[in-house]
C-alpha cells in the first residue's frame, strides 16, 4: 500500500474513533435526559460500521453496496448516495443532524449510513418538496413542476430502498 494512502487511512481512522466517542456521549447523555436518542444511534451505529470496513480495507463507498453513504465534499457540502447515486436531499438538513449528534464533519470523508437514518433525511427532504410544490402551484399553476416531480420519483425510490433494508435488518436480527 502506498504510504500516503495508508497514513490518510489511519487519519480517517483516528477521526471516525473521535466521531464515535461523541456520539456514545451524546446517545448517554440523551438518555439522562429523558430524551430519545434514535438519530444519534442510527449516527453511531453508521460511524461503527464504517471504522469496521475500513479496518479490513473496505472503502465505504465502492465496497459496500448495496445501501446507503454519505459523503462531505471538500467544500463541506454533504450528499447522501443510494449505492452510488446522489439521492435529492437537502445537504444542510444532512449536516444539521450529524451537528445535532456533535459530530464534527471532515472533507474528504465517506460514511457509510444506516438505512433509518437515510429514511429519516429522505422523509424530512419528502417534506421539504411538497412545500415547494405547493408554493410552485400558488405561485405558477400552470407548470413548473417537472424538476420536483423528478426529484419527488428519486426520493420515494431512495424511501422504498431503505425500507428494504430496514426490513432485511429486522429479519436478519431474528
């Protein structure tokens, strides 16, 4: 293995450690205070996942298909990918929830994410498109809307994968 690529391996490695320290503070400290911790658990069960795979020398994102992974941009944006492909959600709706859980996202950095808390993003973005549409139909009532209804067709594809699975996990856990 290429030096550089071990040594940025091992850093990648050490700041996930980090990320996942966090979230087990945050998922406690959620439950001390009476709070449900869902998000911040489907976060840490997704960080675990990604330190496991790339402990054995898996890339997150090539290696581990079929699901869902995210990654941070070297901009800071964040996209969340279905297998490979871009799902339409809001990036900073994406961001605000790993803040949420005090995960500090790094650019460069591919995560792997748990089918839960894809579902939960892709719901909130489900959401966030229906207002649009209905502003769009206030404001335009005769069009505009195909650019939505193709991010909408995206989105409930990308709802329906991750209730697979969620299913499969289930079923696999039994």
């Amino acid at each position: 293995m290429n030096p550089e690529v071990r040594v940025e391996k091992e850093v990648q490695l050490v700041l996930i450690a980090r990320q996942i320290e966090e979230a087990r503070v945050q998922v406690d400290l959620a439950r001390k205070m009476g709070e449900d911790p869902e998000l911040v658990r489907l976060i840490l069960g997704g960080l675990r996942l990604t330190y496991l795979a790339m402990s054995v020398g898996l890339e997150p994102r090539r290696d581990m298909s079929p699901g869902f992974s995210m990654e941070v941009l070297r901009g800071g944006e964040t996209v969340l990918l279905m297998d490979s492909e871009p799902v339409p959600v809001f990036g900073p709706y994406l961001e605000y929830v790993f803040s949420g859980a005090g995960i500090e996202l790094s650019p460069g950095q591919t995560l792997l994410v748990e089918p839960g808390l894809a579902k939960h993003v892709i719901e909130e973005a489900l959401g966030r498109l229906a207002r649009e549409q209905a502003w769009l139909d206030w404001e335009m009532p005769s069009g505009g809307l195909g650019e939505l209804l193709e991010k909408k067709l995206d989105l409930v594809a990308a709802s329906l994968f991750a209730d697979d699975l969620i299913e499969r996990q289930a079923r696999d856990a039994a």
